[in-house]
C-alpha cells in the first residue's frame, strides 16, 4: 500500500501563487508516477498534472500550461505543484495520486489518493 500525505493548500488572491506538497511512503516502487487531481463541488474530477518519476517527465492539462509546475525531489518520495499567476477558476479540493503508469487523465486509472488539500483563489 502507499500513503499520500497532501499540505501547502490555502486560501489566496488571484495572481498569487501557492506551492502543493506530496509526501508518498509505504510500497512505493511500482508507482512510478505521482501526479495531482482536482475537484470542485458539483464538477467532475480533474487530472491537473503528472510526473512520471524515472525520467522526469511531466503531463499537464491545457487549463494550467505555463502557469503550474510539477516536479519531485531527487529521490522521487516528494512531489510538489507550483502553482503561479492562480485564478479563481482553480479553486478546489486537490489531490495527490500515485500509480504505475502516467498519461491517462481519468481518476479511476490511479489506485492511490491522497485525503486532499483545499486550495481557494477569491478574485
């Protein structure tokens, strides 16, 4: 099993930026990739962003290109989202996910999730 702990949501101004967190621990060897999910309520559930961590190499929805980053730290455990230039519209419930393989948008692809991180941008 894997446990994904979330932390760095908070509450922000448009144009502001915050930086997501994902700390993975447990049997982590066969989820090469690490990604991120958002949700809003009454909205179905969102891929925002992928790593896939023997590379580096990274996947992200047309929505967040060029504003938000995924990257992981030199041993893989780790992995963060800046998050830069936010918009109200990105206000949501985000969650860390983590699996074998990276390049499919749908939630129910990925078998390991993270209890959430709240993230709200007011205008």
């Amino acid at each position: 099993q894997v446990q994904l702990v979330e932390s760095g949501g908070g509450s922000v101004q448009a144009g502001w930026s915050l930086r997501l967190s994902c700390a993975a621990s447990g049997a982590t060897a066969k989820t090469n990739c690490r990604g991120w999910f958002r949700q809003t309520p009454g909205k179905e559930r969102e891929g925002v962003a992928q790593i896939y961590t023997k590379t580096g190499r990274t996947y992200y929805t047309d929505s967040v290109k060029g504003r938000f980053t995924v990257s992981q730290d030199n041993a893989g455990n780790t992995i963060f989202l800046q998050m830069d230039f936010l918009k109200p519209d990105d206000t949501a419930m985000y969650y860390c996910v983590a699996d074998q393989f990276c390049g499919s948008w749908f939630p129910g692809d990925f078998d390991n999730w993270g209890q959430g991180t709240q993230v709200t941008v007011s205008s």
